[in-house]
C-alpha cells in the first residue's frame, strides 16, 4: 500500500498493483447518469464499493440550494457504510466520461478531506483509462462492503467558504473569486434553475472547469497545461464557487491538489445559495 499516494491522483497501474490491500477502499461513484449500480455491476474495479453521487447523500438540499453540505452526521455514516476508517487509503473512481462525473469525483476527494480523512485519491481517467489496458481485471456483480463505524469527524473548516465568508472575500478582495462556470453563466445569459438571479459574484474571475478535462483521457489535462490555464489567478488566498459546489470542486482540486497552492476553499453553496439573499450583490457581463 505505500505506493498509493494520499493525495491528488492515483494511476491505473498503481492502483492495480495494490489491489487486495487490506486498508484500501475503492469507491465507485457512478449515478444515473453513468449508468449507476447496473453499470457497476457490469464491470467494475475489482474490489470497489458503489456509492451513487447523486442518490448517496455527497451533497444535500438545504432550502432552494441543492448542493450543500450534509449534515456532518450523516456524513460520518455513509463513509462508515462504505467502510472508511482513519487509516483507510481511499480511491474514488469517476466514470472518466464527462468533466462533470470527474467533478463528482473531486466533490466526494474534497468532502472526505473536509471530514478530516487524510488519505484519498483520485483514479487518473476514472473506470476509462482503468479499461484502457485489457490486462487490468474488471470484475462483475454486485459490491461487498466491509462496513466501518461512523467516521469520527474532525472538520477542516478551512477548505470551506460559506456565504458570509464569500461576501466578505469579495468585498474586502482578501481572497480571490474563481468561478468554475462556463461564460454564458458568468456572463448573465443564463442561470441554474434553482438561483434567483443571472450573473457573476463581483470581484471574481471566469475559469470553466470544463478546460481542465481531457476528453482523450477521461482525466485532467498535464499539469503544466493547468498551471498555464490557472496561472493568471492571482496568488493568495482563493474561493471556487460556481452554481452547486460540483463543478467548483474540480477547480479547488486542480489549484489545492494539483498546483499546491495554499488557502483555496469551496463555497459548497455557490450561486443557487448565494442569490437566495437579494442583499448579496450579483453582477452580469464579462466583467469582474
């Protein structure tokens, strides 16, 4: 097991080579969308456990926001049903389709980080690139879990930003804003169905997510590549935010996880939370 690394990405032929370990767990976080159990159960990483990300309970509707953090009780049960102890090595493994089921991916990495589980990777181009090489095994059937207790929660506040702590970053322009959407959304063109308003927080800056996905590889782009994409953010502290929490997380692991820079946490609530409140301010256009 000491070859899995604690952080960032795993590749397939590592995590091949630690199978069988006794304290990795392997999640599968295929939904719907991918096909969820019924395509788990036609192949899979042999060892893995689903856990549907949209049906699972990663994220949780808390008023019109339906991307929020869970109660961190119910958090701490679903990684127990799972089987993630403390000293559990944990791989997530996306789809490796869209960028979106690799958002789902840096969603759940940046949930267990923030429930103060410090052991977890990505697998680079998900159960893709897993397949990619016929030598690798797949197995079929359903998922066996070794159940753990609760997780005991240790909460990393940091890697959180809440609306109140947005507010202040764009005011006070202590922390820089990086909206993971696409330009139409920045811009004010169109708008999640759940926010209340069509725009951009102000201060912050366009980077959408979607650019740091390699459609080739099912994974993200080089990491110099992402350090070229995100290089004009400027340095210190920052806040990825965009309609949900799901696809800002694919920004926060690129800038915390890939590039290492320091103090960038998730507003989970993004705008579908953040325009719930009219007295926070909102503005349209390609402008900050």
């Amino acid at each position: 097991m000491t070859n899995i690394p604690i952080s960032g990405l795993v590749s397939p032929d590592v995590l091949a080579d630690a199978l069988g370990s006794p304290d990795l767990v392997i999640i599968d976080i295929r939904s719907a969308a991918e096909g969820g159990r019924q395509a788990f159960e036609a192949g899979h990483v042999p060892g893995a456990v689903h856990s549907d990300y949209a049906a699972d309970g990663w994220r949780a509707k808390v008023g019109n926001a339906p991307g929020m953090l869970p109660p961190l009780d119910q958090l701490a049960r679903l990684a127990g049903r799972l089987g993630i102890a403390p000293p559990s090595k944990v791989v997530i493994v996306p789809a490796g389709l869209t960028a979106s089921d690799l958002a789902a991916a840096t969603r759940v990495y940046w949930t267990l980080k923030l429930i103060g589980h410090g052991q977890q990777a990505i697998l680079d181009g998900g159960f893709k690139g897993w397949q990619l090489d016929p030598a690798r095994p797949v197995a079929t059937g359903p998922d066996a879990p070794k159940t753990a207790p609760a997780y005991p929660v240790v909460l990393q506040q940091k890697l959180r930003s809440t609306a109140d702590a947005t507010l202040v970053a764009s005011r006070s322009k202590l922390a820089t804003l990086v909206d993971a959407r696409s330009a139409s959304y920045f811009e004010g063109r169109e708008k999640a169905a759940e926010a209340m308003r069509a725009g951009h927080i102000p201060g912050a800056v366009s980077r959408d997510y979607a650019a740091a996905f390699d459609p080739a590889t099912g994974g993200f782009k080089p990491v110099a590549e992402l350090a070229t994409l995100f290089g004009a953010v400027p340095k210190g502290p920052a806040i990825s935010y965009c309609n949900t929490g799901h696809t800002a997380s694919l920004n926060w692991f690129v800038m915390s996880e890939l590039l290492g820079r320091e103090e960038v946490s998730l507003y989970d609530g993004s705008m579908t939370d953040w325009t719930q409140d009219p007295e926070r301010p909102v503005v349209a256009g390609a402008g900050g």
